[in-house]
C-alpha cells in the first residue's frame, strides 16, 4: 500500500516494574483500514493500545503521529489529536447518566454571557441518534449508566468513540458482551467508519469477526509481535494457530472433538 | 418488532409524574426537613422560634453549617474528604487575629493574606492525596492535628494565651471585612418595624428600632455559595468531571478528564469555605480561640450524607447538603427553643441522620441501578 500511515509505533516497549508488558511491538495503521490485533490473554493488546491512546507512556521505542514524532502525554492530547478508544472495562460511569458519560470530557457548552453552560438539548439528542444507529434504543438519555445491561453499556462506549474518532478508532474487544444483532451492528459500524478514510485497530479473540472486517492482522504474544500478515495472506486455521501459539492448540481442539 | 424507529421503550412502565419528581438525590434531606419543622411548629410554636428573632437565630446557624457543607459536598462528590476543615476554620481565625491584631496590619490584609494560606494548605492536602494514592482520610487526619497543633501553639508563643481579642476594633472603618461580618437590607428591616410587622425595641437606647436589623452577610455568603455550586455541579463541563473525579477516577481519566487537578481544585474550595466561615466568626466575635471549629468537619460530613451524598464519592446535591445544613440549624436551636435538654440535640441528629441515610439509599438504587 502506497498510503502513509496515521500512526506508525516503533519498537514499544513498556515495563511496570519488574513485569516487561511489551518488548519491543512495531505497529502502524494506515486511513480506511481495519487493523486487527490479536493474542492470547495476557499478550500485551490492551497495554499496547494504551500507549497508543495517552494512557502509558512507553518506555522504550518511538510514536509517529503523521510522520512527526508523537508524545502523548495524557489521554487528552491524544483525543484531541483524533484519536478516540473503547477500552477493555469500558471506561464509564455507572452513576452518571448515559448523557454525560457519552459526552464526558468533550462536553457541548453553550455560552451564557461569559458563562459556559452544558449544553443538554445537543447532547441528550445526539446520544440518542448515536445510539439509535448502533442498534439500541434508550429508555432515556439520562437514566445512569449503572441501570444498563453489559452489552447495552459497550455499546454506549462504541457510539461515543465512533462519534469522537476523527483519524484513528481503538477498540478493545469491543463485542466481547454483545447479542447477535448487535456484533453485526458493530462490525458494520467498522466497515462503514473505515469507507470514511478512519483508520481502525481493532482488538478480538475471535478469528471470524477478525476476519470479517479485518484487512490486515497482527498477533502479539507474550509482549512481541509473532508478525503481521494482509488479508487472504492468510488462513483462519493458520491465524488461530498463531493466536493460541499452534501445537498446544491442535491437541486441545482434538480432545474437544474439533469444535473450538 | 419496531423497536430500532419506536421513540417509546415498550419495556417500561409508564411512571406517575409525582414518581418522577420525588425520585431525587435530596428526598431524604427534604422529607427531614419537613419532618423537622413540623416537630418543632408543634412543639415550640410559641416559643418565639418562629418570630423574626428566632428565625434570624436559626437560620444564621443553619448558614455556617451550610458554608462548610458545600465544600464538603462538592470535595465529596469527587471521591474525598476533609477531616482538617474544623481546625482550618481554628487556624484561619487565629491566622487573622495575629496578622490584624498582634502585627497591626490592616484587617484587609489579614483576611486576604488567610485566604491565600489556607487555599494553599488545601492544595496541599489535595496535592499529597493525588500524589501519595493515599486515602484523603488520613492526608487530611494529619492536618487535623497538624493545624490545631499551630492553631494552640503560636498565640500562646507570641500572646502567652489562647484567644486574642481585638478584632473589632481592628475591623473598625475597614473595606473588606463587612463583606464577611456587616448585614444587609437593614433599611427593609426598619421599614418592617415601622408597619408593624417584625417587633420593635420598646426601651433602651435602641429604643423604636427593629429587633433584626439585617441580614448577616454570613447567610448571604451560605446562600450564594449554595447556588454557585450547584450551578456549578449540575450545570457546567467542570461539574461533570467533579461527579466524574468521584464516581470513577480512572475511568474519567480515559476519557480525558484531569482528575487530579479537579480533586486539588475541590481540597482548595472546601479550604476556601472553611475560610469564609472563619473569617465571618472572628468578625462576629471580635476574637479568635484556639478551640474554634471542633468537630465542624463531622457536622459538615453528616449534613452531606443526610443531604443524599455517596460517602464514596460520584453522587449527591448541593441542595441536599444545604438542606442538611438546615436540618442541624434548627434541630440544635429548635431544641434550645422548646426547652429541651440540649443532649437530646445529638439522639434527635442520630435518628434523623439515619432515617435521612436510609431513605437516601433506597431512592440512589432506583436511579443508578446499583444492585
Ligand atoms: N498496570 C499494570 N501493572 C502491572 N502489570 C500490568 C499492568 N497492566 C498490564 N500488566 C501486565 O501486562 C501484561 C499484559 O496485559 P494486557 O492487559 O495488555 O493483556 P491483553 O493482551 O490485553 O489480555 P486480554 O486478552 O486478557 O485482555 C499482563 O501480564 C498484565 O498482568
Ligand atoms: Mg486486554
């Protein structure tokens, strides 16, 4: 591919302590493609989108964002570079309403004089819309977040980062807690955001929804990239092989009379 | 199925208007309020409790429980608290006394001079509490001792005593402190007197004037920051990320917002109140004690609680904490006022406090679905 990438990560490295997270992870993502990251738990994919997303900062390798070296220094900056992320536990309030989760951090104002108020109209009917179009249908934009079902509450998260993300969409096993209809919702939500020219990673344990949308694939494990192929390099079987690490996995399959 | 174009949920019951306006954090705050007035209507109706003196006397001390509860609420609402409010408001007095009357300087001076160091005190604990990880409980438990360690020991360094006095006089002519110890309206008052519709002095030398001759600044400054706050709270992009701070600190950083400079900010405001406090008592009192403001930031925690505030931060109203302000006000000069034995002051606070806190848990449940 001719296109420059968005985001271009050299060798990351992040340690805590004495645990080495991530040892040297290359990665980049370019406009209008869906880069799966794969890998078993425990592999480094939420530590590495994090440094991505301003929450870490690596401790080793370096951070193109648009050619130019890239320092992230809270989750803010990355934001407000374009950058928008659905975390693993979802970063959300359960005592706020959905409203002011959606919005949290990026809040519509209204001016008042010199006063800056929340906007609630703007924000109560974009939540709903956003929403709408990702398949659920809110009972109130202001009932908490805490009164919703798992999925219901990914979902929140998924429609807030696909409304912020205005270069790159992070989304950390995004579908992990959702119904049928809802998953199909999503994965047509990436293919529909990537025709936009978004740049998305996304992060799954499963092979075929990774295969659905995905046009190329890492996979990391314990803290190093295993490689990184394009789409129809590579086979469902070979990929699956890679994330669980091969042999072990064929025996398991065998005893589980090959239905994994 | 049409549920993806339906504007209704057809999963939910229709709720009665009535419903959905008492489901609110301040419920519990409000019924005790009712609660409160009623027993005392009842039982001291003719005791003078109800006159504008008495009104006057409790609402001025419902209004320096309130200043102190709005900083506790809102440092509440971002996931801390202040256990070092009672000796700051010590500390604060007595910084003002030493600086206006053992210094000489102008009282002007010393009042601001105060506010300066004690909002810096609070960024302290606000900065130790985001830094350390440590719980704020304990950070502001070492300030607790830490300020009234001071508070005791510099008078009686420089003064060889206790409490300094003088304050009045210092205050005399000054710009600053009627903001915090002058009274407003007093020409309504007269007014009033004269028609007939609040008594008036019958003897002495302030003979034919009106017995409330204003409005102590110290309920305009309760009333005023009540309303700021909550404005603040439930109006603005700052508010959001204080219930945010609160509810869940990481989750709010995620998203961008800088919790620990909310949390730091919150510390400096609860400072803050705790400083106006200060400064409109030693103005009342014309002195400064060392023993001033024990046990104000227990006071200040309970009208929070009793005002639907989470102990453990993301949820709670200003209003309610007002309204638990009020609650202590009237029980405490209520009970003064029905010639009751003032001991019975702390078993009626108990039961309010938990009969507030009950129906307080049972309203949070249904609005934010904890289970
Ligand atoms: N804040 C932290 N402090 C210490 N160790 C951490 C921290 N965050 C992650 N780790 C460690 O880093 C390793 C990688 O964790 P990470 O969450 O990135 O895995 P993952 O690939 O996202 O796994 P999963 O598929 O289960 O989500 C794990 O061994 C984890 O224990
Ligand atoms: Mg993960």
């Amino acid at each position: 591919m001719t296109t420059e990438p968005i985001i271009e990560m050299r060798n990351i490295e992040k340690h805590f302590g004495p645990v080495i997270a991530l040892n040297g992870v290359s990665f980049d993502i370019r406009p209008g493609e869906c880069h799966c990251l794969l890998g078993d738990n425990g592999a480094g994919k939420s530590t590495f989108i994090k440094t991505m997303a301003g929450v870490h900062k690596p401790t080793g390798g370096e951070i193109l964002f648009g050619g130019q070296a890239m320092h992230f220094d809270s989750p803010r900056d990355a934001m407000e570079a374009g950058i928008a992320t659905v975390y693993q536990d979802l970063a959300m309030i359960p005592l706020m309403s959905v409203t002011r989760n959606f919005w949290m951090g990026r809040e519509p104002v209204r001016k008042v004089g010199p006063f800056k108020f929340l906007d609630f109209k703007t924000a109560n009917d974009v939540t709903m819309s956003e929403m709408r179009k990702m398949g659920i249908n809110l009972r109130s934009p202001q009932q908490a977040v805490g009164t919703l079902s798992g999925g219901e509450r990914q979902t929140v998260a998924i429609a807030r980062a696909v409304h912020f993300g205005a270069k790159v969409l992070i989304l950390d096993e995004p579908t992990s807690a959702l119904g049928v209809r809802q998953t199909a919702n999503v994965l047509s939500t990436i293919d529909r955001v990537r025709k936009t020219g978004i740049g998305i990673v996304f992060i799954t344990h499963n092979v075929r929804h990774a295969m659905a949308v995905g046009d190329r694939f890492t996979v990391l494990n314990r803290g190093k990239t295993l490689g990184t192929a394009a789409r129809g390099e590579i086979t469902p079987e070979a990929l699956q092989d890679l994330m669980a690490g091969g042999q072990e996995m064929a025996a398991l399959e065998g005893s589980l009379g090959g239905t994994v | 199925m049409s549920k993806t174009d339906a504007t209704v949920d057809e999963r939910i019951k229709e709720t009665s208007k009535l419903r959905k306006a008492l489901i609110r954090p301040e419920l519990g705050a409000i019924v005790g309020t009712i609660a409160v007035f009623a027993f005392f209507i009842i039982f001291a109706g003719n005791s003078g409790m109800f006159n504008a003196q008495g009104v006057l006397n409790w609402s001025t001390v419902s209004a320096q429980f309130m200043i102190i509860a709005v900083g506790a609420c809102m440092l509440m609402i971002a996931g801390e608290f202040d256990l070092s409010v009672g000796s700051m408001i010590g500390f604060a007095g007595m910084s003002i006394a030493i600086i206006s009357v053992t210094l000489g300087w102008p009282i002007w001076v010393a009042i601001l001079l105060t506010f300066a160091l004690c909002i810096a005190i609070g960024a302290l604990n606000g900065i130790i509490v985001v830094r350390t990880g440590l719980p704020s409980f304990i950070v502001t438990l070492a300030f607790l001792f830490i300020l009234r360690g001071f508070t005791i020991f510099f008078p009686q360094l420089i003064e060889r005593r206790t409490i300094i006095g003088g304050i009045s006089e210092a205050a005399e002519g000054d710009w600053l402190a009627p903001l915090f110890g002058g009274k407003v309206g007093g020409g309504f008052f007269i007014w009033l007197g004269d028609l007939g519709v609040i008594e008036v002095f019958s003897r002495g030398t302030r003979a034919g004037q009106p017995v409330v001759d204003g409005i102590p600044m110290l309920i305009i400054w309760a009333l005023g920051l009540v309303a700021i706050a909550h404005i603040i709270l439930t109006r603005t992009q700052f508010g959001n990320w204080i219930f945010a701070a609160g509810g869940d600190a990481q989750a709010a950083r995620y998203v961008g917002v800088p919790v620990n400079r909310v949390k730091i900010q919150m510390f400096m405001f609860t400072a803050f109140c705790a400083c106006v406090f200060a400064t409109c008592q030693v103005i009342e009192f014309g002195s400064a004690g060392a023993d001033r403001g024990l046990l104000k930031e227990f006071e200040a925690i309970i009208a929070v609680v009793i005002g639907g505030a989470l102990l453990t931060g993301g949820y709670g109203s200003v209003i309610g904490a007002a309204l638990g302000a009020l609650i202590f006000g009237v029980v405490q000069q209520g009970l003064f006022f029905a010639g009751v034995e003032s001991s019975l002051f702390r078993v009626f606070l108990g039961v309010i406090l938990l009969f507030a806190v009950i129906l307080n848990t049972y309203i949070r449940r249904i609005i934010t679905g904890e289970r």
